[in-house]
C-alpha cells in the first residue's frame, strides 16, 4: 500500500464529505462481461456501493435501462459504467428524454449532446497539463511513448518531442534497446495503459535510460502501482493515491457525485450545474503532480489551467534533486587536467595536454567529428597528482570524484601516475576503460592491465629505435641516465637491446646511471655523485630517460657540478620535457645552460590535413599559444573513445557496459590528428607509430623553438628520413667529439672559456688598418707604376703553359672565392672542404694541435722570405749584376713560382698571417688572459705570440706590397704568355681578396648571416666592374671570369639562406649545383656563339721532347728575359718601361 501523507489525505477526503446526504443514483453496466477491458465494472461497483451507506445505488443491466428511469424517478444522475459506445449512446438519449444528468467513463464525445459528461479528465486536458509541466521545467525534445489508442490525440499539439507508437512487447524492448539510445534524448513522456507503461519503464531501467540526467513523466493511467523512483506523474487532482483503474474511477465518480450532490437537489439543477461549471463534457481542468521518492507518493505541485504550482522540491531518475536538462544526452568522461604535485613544485604540463581534449570534445559537440550527433560530451578535470603518485593523496581524491568519472578516464601522461591509478581501481574494484600516453613498457600487458590502451607509442617501441638516429648523427658513444621505477627500468631497457645492435656504446659505469624517481632539490644532493659519474664519463650526448620534475633538479645537479653549454646535449623520449624546464623560476637559468639544445623523440603529430587543421584551431583557440607535446594525442584519445561510442550506439549496444565499450575502443580505427590511429590486439600498444624527431635551438632572439629533424617509420622501405641538419651547442651543424676531452687539449676547462668582446673589437681594428693601408698601396702601385691598357688578342697564338697557368688560376681562385664566402658545409661537407684547402683555412679540415698550426705558420713566413728574396732579385736584376750562382738559380725558379706565390698563394697567406691576431676567446677579462682561437696554450699579447704578432705584421708589409706590383709584372716579362690580365683588374681583384679575408676573420666569426650579406654584395660590386672593364685581353677568358664570380654569388645566396632558415639541405644543395651546371652550359653556348677560339694546340709532344722542354724551358725563358729586361752592361736587352714610368 502506498503511504499517505497528511496532506494527501486530506484531499482525499475533502471530495466525499456530503455524501451522507441521502441519494439515490442509477448505475447502468453492460449486459455480459467485456472481454480485453481496461477495467473491471464488478470492482468498481462494489467498491462505489462500499464507500457509503447514505447512497442507495440501482444496479441495471442496459437492457432494462428504460425500466430502471421509469422505476426510480427520484435518482435523477444516471452512472453509465457501459463499454460500448451503441449502449452509452442510447442511455445518453434516455437521460435527455427523461432530464437526467448521464455520467460516462468515455473520452470520446462526438456522439453525445449536452446531457452527458464524463467522469474521466479530458485526454486534452491531460496533455494540456503535460505540456504545461515542459514549459515549466524548459523541456522541449524528449520521447513520447504512447499506444494506437491514444496516439491520435497528439494531432492537435505541435511538439519537438519525438512520438513512438507501442504496437507490440517486442516492438517495444526493440525501441527502447537498440532505436531510443541512438536519439540521445533525456526525457520520457510514458503516455500508456499501465501494463505497457510497467514494461516501458523496465525496459528504459535496462537500457541505462533511467539514470542521473534523464526525467520520466507519467500520465494518470500509466502510473498505477508501483513506477520507478524519480518519476513524476500527472493525475487528476484528488486521485493521487489511486493504483488501478478501478480506484481511479471509483474516485473519481464519488468526487463528481458529491459535487453535485451537495449544491443541487433534482436533475433539472444538477444539469444546470454541470452546463455552467464543466467545460464540453469534463470537469475543471485540475491535476496534481505526483513524485515517486522511495517507496511514497509524495504531492509536490499541482497544474489548473495549464498554470503549474510546485510547493515541493522533486527527486529524478538517479536519486538527484537536479532538474534534468532538455539538451541532447550527456556523455560523461574524466581526464587528470590540474596542476597539483604532492609535496612538489607544481606543473602545467597534464593540463596544457588536456586542452587537446577540450577541443575534440568540442569537435565532437558542435557537430564537426559527425559523431554522436544526438549526444554531448562533458568532461570532468580531477587534479589527484599530476606527476608525482601518492597514495595518501590521491585514494581519497578519486574516491571524492568517483561518481564523476564517467564512461571513460584519461590519467595523466606520467607512467608513474598512470601506474599508480590503475593499481587503485583495480584495488578499488572499479571498472572503466582508461585511454592514455603512458609509456611505461609495464602496461604492455593485457593480461595485467586489460582496461588500459594507449594512443602514444611505448617505451619498448621508442627507445630501440634511439640508435637509427643516433648512428645517423655520428655518434657511437653516449651516456645514460634512467630513474629507478617500472618506467624507467623499461625504457633503459629497452634502449640497451636497440644499441647492442648498431654498435653504441653506453660509457658511464652502472653505478652511475639509476637514480631514484622520488626526489626533490634537497634530496637529490644526496646522489650527486651519479650525476659526477656521468661527468666524468666524457660524454657529449647524454640519454635521459627521466620525467618531470626530476628532470629540472638533475640539470640543475649538473650545472652546479660545472657543467655548461655545450658540454653535454640531451636525448630524451619523454614529452614536453622542454616545457618543464623553461618553467619561470630561480633557477631557470641554470636549466637553460644544459636544456638547449635538447633532442627529443615524439609520436608523430599535427599529420596532414586534418592534423594541421587541429592545430590551426588550437593556436586560435589558445591565443597562439604553444600547445603541448601532448596535445595531439589527446586529441585522438577523445576521438578514439567517441568513435568508439558512437559506433556502439549505432549498433545499439549499451555504451553504460565498460566490458563492452573497452572492446569497441580497442578494436576502432580512424585517421586522427597523429596519423592513423590502430590498436593492437595482443598489447595495449598503439601500432607502429611514426616517430618525430625533434631539436630545441635558440632563435634570433633568444627564444627556445624546437624544430623537426627527422621521422622514423618502422613500417617503410626506408626507416629514417632526414628533414633539417641538428643545430649543435656552437650554432653550427658540425656534429662535436663523442667525449667532450676526446680532442680538447688546452691548459684550462672549457667551461672556463668564454667570448672576448675586447679582443673582437681589437681583431676588428686591426684587420681593418692593415686593410686600408693595403688599399692605399694599392692604389700608390697602380698610379705609379700599372695604369696601362692591354693589347687585345686578335690572332690566334699557339696556346702555351703560361696561358694554362693563367686559366688554371681563375679555376682554383673560384674555390678560394667560395671558401671566404658563408659557410659551404651546409650545403656540401666535401666542397667546402676541398675550398677550405686551398686558402688554407686549415681549421675547417684538420685538427690544429700538437703544434701543427706553428708548423704551417713558420712554413708561411719561409715563403713570404723566399718571395721576398726572389722579388728583389728579379726586380733589381742581381743574376746579371752579379754572376752568384744563387742569384741565377732564383731567376731560373722566379718563372715558376713567380704566378704562384704571388698570386695563388695571396689569399692562404694573408689569411694565415692574419690568423695570428685572432684572439677572440678568453678565460678572463684581460687582453693577456685571452688565447689564440688556433692554439689554446699561446695566450695573446704577451712572450711569444706578440713575437708571432710584430712577424706577421713585418710579414705583410714584405709580402703584399711586392705581390701587388709583381703580379702584372709576371706577365710583362713572359714572351710565351698570350692572355694577359688587366692592371687595373689585378689591383681591383686584390682590394676585394684583402676585404675578403679580413671580413672572414672578423665579420664571419660573429655573425654568419650578415657576413654572408656583405659578401653577396662585395662580389656583385666585383661582377658589375669586370663587365664594365674587360679583365683579360681574350674574350674567352673574360667570360669565364666573370661566369665563376657569377657561380661564387650563386653559393653565397643558397649557403646564406641556410644559415638563416636552416631549410632542407638537400634541396639547396640540388639548386646549388643545378645552378653551376646551368651556367656552365650557358658559358659554353654564349663562348661558340659569339667569342671564337684564339688559341690552339699542336700535336703533342712525345715524353722525350716533354722531358726536354722542361730542363730546357728556363734557359728559354732567361733568354726572352734579356730581351725585354734593361741592363747596363748588355745591348741585347731592351729596358722594360716599368722602370721609367713617372
């Protein structure tokens, strides 16, 4: 029985108060028994005769109807309990005839007049208060169960509900299994006979769809017995108590009888009363709304006049006094989003990730995915530990947020966390399936952890895999540092059987590589001494397989053990590691100095359309903020669990079974933000994932930026495909020793060393001085002595060895062109290589130590002696002055190394020269603490290397003066010689070789890009005056020397934009040589076409006649000599006229 409260029986009672007045009222039923009845008239009959003594109740069949109006004039209400319509019709006609008010329990009024009403509320009136209810509450979609019987009523109402038609119990379980979930609708009008309401609410309890968030309504008939908690019902006011049809008409006729009764004392007042009270066949509109809370009705509002009065709060589905909302279906998930470490700093780092959730789950919502269109998603943000797992903490946090958990949960990114998480549930007995990027080779297992599947690729996967790059990049010898947990130990693993096959060695001792995960700034100086052995290992690049935030504490370990950049360069797999370590504190600096550059192996992301899309909307949605490295994933991880949500219901299977929605996560496959994203059957592994790997650098203005350096791809023909140089400690791409003292030989740590501003400036200062002062002699020497034309050559001349010498010179001078130019070695390691030696810039492919670079500078300052030497014997004639066979023997070899010395070897050795006052490094603040950058053990300034200094300086003032005037006087004492070069264009080609060198030692060495900029310039300069002057008296000759200048502009625009863009090497590279190869073919095209050949070859000379031109060829060459050269004590030769020019 059903509880009543004292209010509710006090309108119970209120309706029959008059009926102690004496009545006599006539009852017409049905011949026979209905069968298929709705209700039974004997129970009702018997009831009504129960209920009061004062009422003498005439029981006829129909078919002494007349006789019963005839018997009993005084009953002037006729209660027609009749089924079927001919007999309701046919009493209604006898009321009339006879002025008795007819009652019927029909709903149907198109076959009576005014005589008869029904003691039933209108099935109007009914969805009048339904509708009424959902304005109130701000329902406005929802599902509507109803039966034939009644579903033609909802013609006359316009509605966003979705109405079904119950035909059959099959009909029924079917809808509310598999059709109704799919809607994702929230709402429930249950608009039936009570027995197909009775199996519609069990069927909605089975489905999961009478849960938190959902609102069931019922109507009078439907709510009988005993509904389910949290629904409302609609009833007829005073029959709220009523559990059957029968009681509810019972009820019903006594509340209309004693109306009635009480106010009218004949028919003919009785029908006046019900004309001006009821409206078109009914009585007052006026219902009562009903909660079901336990196991009570409980009467919390009423609804008179489409008006709704609530004067109690109301429990819905799920035990919650929150009102349901009309909007689609919500979909609960989880995701560890906060910032909290137990007892530890801080970190944004799981809640920048989870802002890649956000999004998809408002791609989802909006109706972008094209998933769960009739759904929504919401997540819930629980912070129970980010990085750090502590029970204490984190049990009771997750047992406080239980019930928000949802249909699925995403932990954080840290193994440990996620590790620790699992364990509780499982203790905890709790089922859900958990989608993350754990790596942890521990969760491998399905049989260990089958609720876990992960879109990130594993540790077990990762870390093998280190080795490909590494081999890639050179090195063979590494350290490593793991944190001693289940993580850690996998990945140090795992990264162990990768390099045993390629051949790397790990060269710190075992003792030297564990350090425990659970460790803070305090703590951790109790292990400095594994962070000591891994600096005292030597090696460069050290593999980190640790997380945040131990990660900040043993950088900053290592800084504090005297470790700076350069010294070591870290390789990680761990994520957004760079992010944790610029985190704005104390001791960020210190982190900076050995954070960058860093080399990181990430899940592929922001892969194609869709992906770059993503990130597009990210960057926008975020305010271009940077997102995490985990973003993109968990991105996918929404999409994955909605595809799989979407898929199940699709199916019609119930997403609320987390045995069901964990097998449909892990057998779904899509294209997602990283790729193509599959699970695998065996493992809780994502399947072959492409790996990125990336470098962090500085930027022009000091901000960190990370940058793609190469993808893996497992499951492609080629594995490894490099995209962009790694950008080393130095700023270059040149990959540094494998051990940091492997090939450091100086009196001092190299964490000492550090830029000297004052010794830029006086290199500066000093390379400028000497170059002006040799503008100036220049000049002095063209003036003076060489500002004379040339004589064009018109005829063809048998072409000689000093016409090869001469073409040979502006073949080899193009590459020492290209070698003062920007850096080569971007685009080509063996050009630049092969240019560096012929300027004898030594230091880009040697090793200048052990007193190599002394040796090359004395040779240097043996050859300025010798050409000085030689110079003055040749200038002043001493083999004819005198007969010293030495003075003779200088003549004889003037002609061979007269070209070479003077001209070849200008730029080597001004550059040589100058390199004795490149001092730009220090170990302290004074001139005398700094060093020569070619030899650390000569301090500058002071003893021997200012010795060094005043040579050079005594050096360049022997040597380029008498180079600059013996160039053009080589070709004047040559009679074989054919092609000769202009003055002018030798004068104006050493201006630009000195502005070279001097712009390579001293712009070059600080800023790369606007040497190159300055280069480019300088040698367009060069290229315009060599149209406008004809270097050469031969055409051909002229086009070639401006072709190779117009090559050298070419490398220095491409090696340019590759210092500044670092752009994709091999494309450059490609341009570079496409580049050559075009002007090599247009030189030979505009060569045939316009300038025609002057020179030719005889047939050459047998080996005997060769080995006699070359001991016979200096004779020859004296000979020709005496001819032109003045002398005083011979008439056979001519005065050159260099010596009477004014």
């Amino acid at each position: 029985m059903w509880t009543l409260s004292p209010f509710a029986k006090f309108l119970f009672f209120a309706n029959f108060i008059n009926l102690s007045i004496s009545t006599e009222i006539i009852i017409i039923k049905d011949d026979v028994d209905i069968k298929n009845s709705l209700w039974n008239e004997t129970v009702v009959i018997n009831f009504l005769q129960n209920s009061s003594s004062q009422i003498d109740w005439h029981i006829c069949p129909y078919i002494s109807a007349y006789e019963c109006i005839e018997s009993y004039p005084n009953a002037f209400i006729l209660l027609d309990l009749s089924q079927e319509l001919n007999t309701q019709v046919t009493v209604s006609q006898l009321c009339k005839e006879y002025k008795k008010a007819h009652l019927i329990v029909q709903d149907d009024f198109r076959y009576f007049d005014d005589w008869t009403y029904s003691v039933i509320s209108s099935k109007i009136n009914r969805l009048t208060a339904f509708f009424a209810m959902l304005k109130y509450y701000s329902w406005n979609k929802g599902i509507i169960f109803t039966s034939e019987l009644n579903q033609d009523i909802f013609l006359n109402f316009t509605t966003d509900f979705e109405i079904f038609k119950i035909q059959s119990k099959t009909d029924m379980q079917n809808l509310i299994m598999r059709v109704i979930p799919a809607l994702g609708s929230t709402l429930y009008y249950i608009f039936t006979e009570i027995t197909e309401s009775l199996l519609i609410q069990k069927y909605l309890i089975d489905a999961n769809l009478w849960t938190s968030g959902n609102g069931v309504i019922l109507n009078q008939k439907s709510g009988y017995q005993y509904p389910a908690e949290g629904a409302l019902i609609i009833t007829d006011m005073g029959q709220e108590y009523a559990d059957s049809e029968e009681k509810y008409l019972s009820f019903s006729i006594l509340s209309i009888i004693s109306d009635i009764t009480k106010n009218t004392e004949n028919s003919i007042e009785a029908i006046s009363l019900l004309q001006k009270t009821w409206n078109s066949h009914y009585h007052e509109n006026k219902f009562s709304i009903v909660n079901i809370q336990g196991s009570s009705r409980v009467i919390i509002g009423s609804i008179i006049d489409a008006e709704v009065l609530l004067y109690e709060n109301s429990i819905f589905p799920g035990k919650t006094s929150e009102i349901p909302k009309s909007a689609k279906k919500i979909l609960n998930l989880s995701i560890e989003g906060g910032t909290t470490n137990p007892n530890y700093s801080s970190s944004s780092i799981s809640y920048l990730a989870a802002r890649g959730s956000f999004l998809a789950v408002d791609y989802i919502n909006t109706g972008i995915s094209g998933m769960l269109p009739n759904f929504q998603l919401d997540m819930f943000t629980y912070d129970c530990g980010v990085s750090i797992y502590n029970e204490t903490f984190a049990k009771p946090c997750f047992i406080k947020n239980y019930a928000n958990l949802g249909l699925a949960h995403i932990p954080s990114y840290a193994s440990p966390v996620g590790l620790g998480v699992l364990k509780l549930f499982t203790s905890l007995n709790w089922t859900l399936p958990i989608v993350g990027t754990c790596s942890d080779p521990a969760f491998n297992s399905t049989a260990l952890y089958p609720w876990f599947q992960r879109v990130w690729p594993s540790s077990s996967f990762t870390y093998p895999l280190f080795s490909v790059l590494l081999r890639s990049l050179g090195f063979k010898q590494a350290a490593v540092l793991y944190q001693n947990d289940s993580w850690g130990q996998g990945g140090y693993y795992y990264l162990r059987l990768g390099i045993s096959n390629h051949d790397i060695k790990l060269v710190n001792s075992e003792e030297s590589r564990a350090i425990p995960s659970a460790l803070d700034r305090n703590t951790i100086k109790n292990y400095l001494y594994i962070m000591q052995g891994v600096i005292d290992s030597q090696a460069r690049l050290v593999i980190f397989i640790i997380q945040f935030p131990l990660v900040e504490y043993v950088l900053e370990a290592f800084y504090d053990l005297g470790l700076r950049r350069g010294d070591v360069i870290i390789f990680t797999a761990v994520p957004d590691i760079l992010t944790s370590i610029l985190t704005s504190d104390d001791y960020l600096y210190k982190r900076l100095e050995l954070g960058v550059p860093m080399l990181t192996f990430l899940g592929e992301q922001w892969v194609g359309t869709f992906g770059q899309g993503i990130l597009s909307k990210m960057l926008q949605t975020y305010n271009n903020s940077a997102p995490s490295s985990f973003s993109c994933h968990y991105f996918d991880i929404i999409y994955l669990i909605g595809h799989a949500l979407d898929n199940m219901i699709n199916r019609g299977q119930d997403y609320t079974n987390p045995y069901k929605l964990e097998k449909f996560i892990r057998n779904t496959r899509f294209i997602g933000c990283s790729g193509r994203v599959v699970l695998e059957k065996e493992s809780n592994d994502r399947f072959m994932s492409v790996i990125d790997a990336q470098a962090s650098k500085f930027d022009i203005n000091g901000n960190v930026v990370r940058y793609l350096v190469a993808e893996v791809k497992p499951v492609s023909t080629q594995i490894l495909y490099i995209y962009n140089p790694v950008v080393y400690p130095d700023g270059t791409t040149n990959k540094p020793d494998d051990l940091r003292n492997q090939n450091y030989d100086c009196p001092f740590s190299d964490n000492e060393v550090k830029t000297f501003i004052k010794g830029q400036i006086l290199v500066f200062c000093i390379c400028f001085v000497i170059a002006f002062i040799s503008i100036i002699i220049i000049y002095f020497i063209w003036k003076r002595w060489w500002n004379i034309p040339i004589e064009e050559l018109r005829e063809r001349q048998e072409i000689s060895y000093e016409d090869f010498l001469v073409g040979a010179t502006i073949a080899i001078e193009f590459f020492q062109f290209v070698s003062m130019g920007p850096n080569i070695s971007y685009l080509s390691s063996i050009l630049g290589k092969f240019s560096n030696s012929l300027t004898l810039e030594l230091a880009n492919i040697i090793k200048l130590k052990n007193g190599v670079f002394w040796v090359i500078v004395d040779a240097v300052y043996g050859l300025i002696m010798l050409w000085t030497f030689m110079c003055v014997v040749i200038i002043f004639r001493l083999d004819e002055k005198s007969k010293f066979w030495v003075f003779r023997l200088v003549n004889w070899f003037g002609d061979f190394l007269m070209p070479i010395l003077g001209n070849l070897c200008f730029m080597p050795f001004i550059s040589i020269c100058l390199d004795i006052f490149v001092c730009d490094q220090s170990i302290g603040n004074s001139f005398t603490d700094s060093f020569l950058s070619y030899d650390c053990y000569y301090f500058c300034w002071k003893d021997e290397h200012l010795a060094y200094a005043i040579l050079s300086i005594f050096a360049l003032l022997c040597y380029e003066p008498l180079a600059v005037f013996c160039r053009p006087l080589w070709q004047e004492l040559q009679p074989m010689l054919h092609v000769k070069a202009a003055p002018s264009f030798l004068m104006i080609k050493t201006i630009v070789q000195v502005s070279l060198i001097v712009m390579n030692k001293t712009v070059k060495r600080a800023q790369n890009i606007i040497h190159g900029v300055l280069f480019i310039f300088i040698m367009i300069f060069y290229i315009t005056f060599l149209f406008k002057f004809k270097p050469y008296n031969y055409s051909r000759f002229s086009l070639w020397q401006n072709l190779s200048l117009i090559g050298v502009t070419w490398q220095a625009i491409l090696s340019t934009i590759a210092l500044g863009v670092k752009g994709n090497s091999i494309i450059l590279t490609v341009l570079l040589f496409s580049g050559w190869f075009i002007i090599i073919v247009f030189g030979l095209y505009i060569q045939r076409k316009k300038y025609p050949s002057l020179l030719y070859r005889k047939k050459p000379h047998d080996t005997t006649s060769l080995f006699k031109f070359a001991f016979t060829f200096g004779k020859t060459s004296h000979k020709a000599l005496t001819k032109i050269a003045p002398s005083s004590s011979s008439s056979e030769r001519q005065k050159i006229n260099i010596y009477d020019r004014d």
